[in-house]
C-alpha cells in the first residue's frame, strides 16, 4: 500500500444520451452514447503518486468497466408479488 493524501476532489459527469422510436408502438430505444469527466483534485502528494492513485481508481472502477465493454442484463420481473413474463402478452397496437 501507499499513502497519499487528498485534500479535494470534485467531480462533473456529463452523459450524452438519445433515443428513438415510440413507447406507444414499443419501437423506443434509448442509448447513452457517450460519458465525459471531469476530476478537480487538490493534493500536496507528489504528482506521480496522485497520478497511480489516478490509474488505479480507473482500472478499478466497476460502473465504468461496465458501460465501456457492456455486459449481459438478466431481467425477472413480478407483479403483485407473482413471477411476470412478458413475452406472455403480445404487444398492443398503437391507437390510431
């Protein structure tokens, strides 16, 4: 392990979505097409460790290894505490 102190860190996230489609005719998608970040950080560390601590937080993170590579998604649903399948209802047609 090594120490290195910070004093500050200050985050911005900007998420850069669209979609697409209708909710009426279940067409919609919806994607997240780009994330950007913004780190304020205050330290009296050495640069080069601030740096590593950097790296590894990156390296680290879960959430953002996810959204950059995708995973599966498993979804289960229940309704009125009963297990739900969807695909057992056909989709409705959109009111004209």
């Amino acid at each position: 392990m090594f120490k290195v102190e910070l004093t500050k860190v200050r985050s911005h996230i900007i998420a850069h979505e669209m979609a697409e489609g209708s909710a009426i005719e279940e067409s919609i998608y919806g994607k997240c097409t780009g994330i950007e970040t913004t780190y304020e950080i205050e330290s009296p560390s050495d640069p080069a460790l601030v740096a590593k601590v950097i790296r590894n937080a990156r390296k680290a993170c879960m959430i953002g290894n996810t959204v950059s590579v995708g995973v599966p998604i498993e979804d289960s649903f229940t309704l009125n505490g009963a297990s739900f399948d969807t695909e057992l209802y056909p989709k409705t047609e959109a009111p004209a």
